[in-house]
C-alpha cells in the first residue's frame, strides 16, 4: 500500500499489473476492496498498469464542482497530482465504481485530453436539482470516451445510465446480464465486469 497526501491525511493506493507498461488505468472505488485487483486473472491479459485507490467518507460527501473546496473537490486536486506523479506525460484510462464514480467523472473532466478513456461501473445519477446542476457543467468539459455498465438489481439503473448517456459527448451503454453478476446481493460490481471495462480503458494492450 501507497500513500499519497490529501487534506489533513492521506489516500491510500496499491499499483498492480505490468510495472512498466506504456498503459496505466486509474482505478476509483470504495470499501476494504477499493485497493485490491478486481480480478488478477484478467489483469494478466492485458499489458497494462493498474493504480487503484480507495476513497471513503468524507471525500464522498459533498457533490464536487469546478474550483470548489470541498472535501470532494479536494479529493480531485489530489488525485490530479497523484496521476501526473504516477503517468507523468502520458495519457491514461480511469474507472470510478458505484459511490466513487462522481469523482471519477469530475476527475476526468479536470484532466482534460489527459484521460482520454472513462468507464463508470453502477454509479447513479444525481438524485437532487443541486446534485444535477453541479454535475451537468462537468459532462460538458469532458473530453474522454465513456462506458456506462449498469445492471443486476441496482444501484444503477436504465434510466441512471441514460441520464449520463444524453449528457457525454461519446457515451455508449452496457446493460450486464442477470447471469453474469454473481455478488451476494445481486449489484453489478467491477469484478464481474473487469474484462470488458479494461478493453475499453486499455484499448490495443490485451497481450497476444
């Protein structure tokens, strides 16, 4: 485990993968798995790095917006300087799963041409006009091609994928079959979907 500094503390990474490949991912999520390799099999097709980081409470908290102070608009001023010390010069591809999948997007949107890939694993839409007016302007400014993968029994639905298709310049959907999921409670997660979330992030560094 890595540390990197943020606010009055520091967020915790772990890099797995190929060391030197000319590919990284960025990977946002939550929970006591957030740092771990969603599935090492499939990791090991690709030619790829992976830098996973794990975010919590408080930095979830409060909707992030351009040039704001709060915890989560925090959290993307940190993540920025961890990405340009970790992929320095080179342009990369970042997921954000389920509560982490807003910072994933301002995060993107921040970064400019710098993430030019962005897949976003059972994350819903805003759920309040503030929520919704805050995260519209950050679709605007988003340069990179997105993924959406929704399915299973939440927390994301059609509709949340639809609210973010109909708001990203280069959006496409993907609905996970009932069968493919195998979680405990039935939610799409990154594990379930990591193969085709890294074809899209990492496109040409599947390994012959």
């Amino acid at each position: 485990m890595s540390l990197a500094p943020w606010l009055d503390g520091e967020l915790g990474y772990r890099s797995f993968g190929a060391p030197g490949a000319p590919r990284a991912v960025f990977v946002l999520r939550t929970g006591d798995v957030a740092t771990t390799d969603p599935d090492a099999r499939v990791t090991a097709l690709f030619d790829v790095r992976v830098v996973a980081v794990g975010l919590d409470a408080p930095e979830l908290e409060d909707p992030p917006a351009f040039g704001s102070q709060t915890p989560a608009g925090l959290t993307v001023e940190a993540l920025q300087a961890l990405l340009e010390r970790e992929a320095p010069g080179a342009t990369v591809g970042l997921v954000g799963e389920r509560a982490a999948g807003p910072i994933a997007v301002h995060l993107a949107a921040a970064m400019g041409p710098i993430v030019d890939r962005l897949a976003i694993v059972g994350v819903r839409s805003p759920s309040d006009p503030l929520s919704r007016n805050v995260r519209t302007p950050l679709l605007d400014h988003l340069d990179a091609e997105a993924l959406i993968v929704v399915g299973g029994d939440g927390p994301a639905d059609h509709d949340d994928a639809a609210w973010y298709l109909e708001r990203m310049r280069s959006a496409e959907v993907e609905v996970v079959p009932d069968d493919e999921i195998d979680s405990v409670n039935g939610h799409v997660t990154l594990t379930s979907v990591w193969e085709r979330v890294l074809q899209h992030v990492a496109p040409g560094a599947e390994r012959a």
